[in-house]
C-alpha cells in the first residue's frame, strides 16, 4: 500500500494551467479507471474534484481535467484562477476494497 | 443536503483506546459505503477503511489492521471506528467519508485524535 507519487509543489500565474501528475503501479492506477482527485483548502476537508479518471462532479468548473496513461494519471487546472490555489490528491483504488492516496500537491498561483 | 459528522476525538495516551463516530443524514444511509481518512498534521491523506452497505466487506490499511475496527449502524445512520493500541504515529484529524462508485464524494468535518502521554 504504498503512497501513489505526486509532486510536492507547482505553480502557475493567473490564466496559465498547469498539470499536477500522478504516478502509481499497475495494481492501483494502471489497473483500474477508478483514480480521483481532491482539492483541499488549509483547514478544510476534502473536496471531490474529478472521479473515474476524468468525471467532473456537478458543480466543478469545466478548467477541471483529467486523464490516464498508463501508470500515470494527470490533473490539468486551465485558466488558473487565485482560489485554485490548494492542495490536490490523487487516489486511485487498489483492489480489494482498497485505496490508496497520493502524497499531495500544493498548489501555488503566483 | 448530505452531512457527516464525526465526534469522539480527543487526547489519549499511548497504548489507550478511543472509539469515533460519524453521523449521518441527508441520504439513505444504508445504500452507501463508507471509508474513514485521516490526516497527520500536515501531511497528506490517507485511506484506513471500508465497510459495505451492509457490512459484509470489511477492509483496512495494512497501518491499522489488527488495531481498529470499523463498523456502522444502519439503523442509527451511523458509522464508527474503534482504536485500540494506539501509536504517536496514529495522531491525525480523522474523516469520514461517503463512497460512491469508488470515490468519496461528500466528507465529514473530521475529528482530531492526538496521541501522547
């Protein structure tokens, strides 16, 4: 169960986008479509920000996207905006009833 | 509107026990599963466990396994995490979290659980 592997840190200015990865094995993210990403604001729980890989909940703005390749999934915030700025997991299920998270990224717009 | 409530957080000493509760409204609460998630301070997340809608899968991270129990109350719309053994290293804001087809889609608040003697 070991943590799926993020960057520690990114950033953008206002406008840019900038693409958080998210490297894991074929036992979690190679193997399954089932890799989310969360946003989390300092103090704050968790927020839903993409399911299945690339699903947008109701609600989230379409700068939102997601993709897949391989082992690797990516997060990708377009049009960057200042209440972007957070920290972002990854997770992807791992079979058998289990998940497991990425490290986290903290997200800085400049 | 969908809420999760956690409580039961608090100081215990190494070694102790402590039992956490979330609970639930907003849903039927007996057609979800549902994860606890804790949080070290100011480290990133991580997933502890998973029961089904009806308890029949039941699963942990390889961190907790032996030491906590997770269970849930269909009737009382609640779900609980029983901590025994605890370690320093278990310290961290705990959080419940609503599971739909395997992502959590609506998190509690969380509850603090600090670990030292």
């Amino acid at each position: 169960q070991s943590a799926l592997t993020q960057p520690r840190s990114v950033s953008g200015s206002p406008g840019q986008s900038v693409t958080i990865s998210c490297t894991g094995s074929s036992s979690n993210v190679g193997g399954y479509n089932y890799v989310s990403w969360y946003q989390q604001h300092p103090g704050k729980a968790p927020k839903l920000m993409l399911s299945d890989v690339s699903k947008r909940p109701s609600g989230v703005p379409d700068r939102f996207s997601g993709s897949k390749s391989g082992n690797t999934a990516s997060l990708t915030i377009s049009g960057l905006q200042a209440e972007d700025e957070a920290d972002y997991y990854c997770c992807s299920y791992a079979g058998g009833f289990t998940w497991v998270f990425g490290g986290g990224t903290k997200l800085t717009v400049l | 509107e969908v809420q999760l409530v956690e409580s039961g957080g608090g100081l215990v000493q190494p070694g102790g026990s402590l039992r956490l509760s979330c609970a639930a409204s907003g849903f039927t609460f007996s057609d979800y599963t549902l994860n606890w998630v804790r949080q070290a301070p100011g480290k990133g997340l991580e997933w502890i466990s998973y029961i089904s809608s009806d308890s029949w899968a039941i699963s942990y991270a390889d961190s907790v396994k032996g030491r906590f129990t997770i269970s849930r109350d269909n009737a009382k719309d609640s779900l609980y995490l029983q901590m025994n053994s605890l370690r320093a290293e278990d310290t961290a804001v705990y959080y419940c979290a609503r599971d739909l087809n395997w992502h959590l889609i609506d998190w509690g608040q969380g509850t603090l659980v600090t670990v030292s003697s």
